[in-house]
C-alpha cells in the first residue's frame, strides 16, 4: 500500500484527529489568556472610576498601568 492510497482510505480520520487537536489548542489558549482578560478588564473598571474615588484608592487607578507577564 502506497501513501496516496493509505491517505485517501484513511483522511476522514485524519481530517477528524487534526480538528480535535485544534479544539484542545483552542481550549487551552483560552484558559491562559483568561486571567490576562480579567485583570484588563479591571483596570479598566478602575479607570473609568471618578478621579476622587482614584485618590482614596491609589492602587486600582492610574498608577499602575504596567502589564505583568
């Protein structure tokens, strides 16, 4: 058995296995971007806060901008 008949016997598995692996990936990107996503999106809340509520609270405002990685 040659390889051009082995892939064409066998490429609706193949085709089914390279798109479950690419749901796994998906999953697991989304599971690490999760906590990045959460923690920009409440800096973001804090910066849309009142300037006066920004100086009782100091460190949930403009201050820290930076990102951690």
């Amino acid at each position: 058995m040659n390889i051009s008949t082995f892939l064409k016997k066998n490429a609706g598995t193949i085709l089914t296995c390279i798109g479950a692996v690419g749901v796994v990936a998906t999953a697991v990107m989304s599971a690490k971007a999760t906590p990045k996503a959460i923690e920009l999106l409440e800096k973001a809340e804090a910066e849309k806060r009142s300037p006066r509520e920004n100086a009782r609270n100091p460190t949930r405002g403009n201050r820290n901008r930076r990102m951690k990685k």
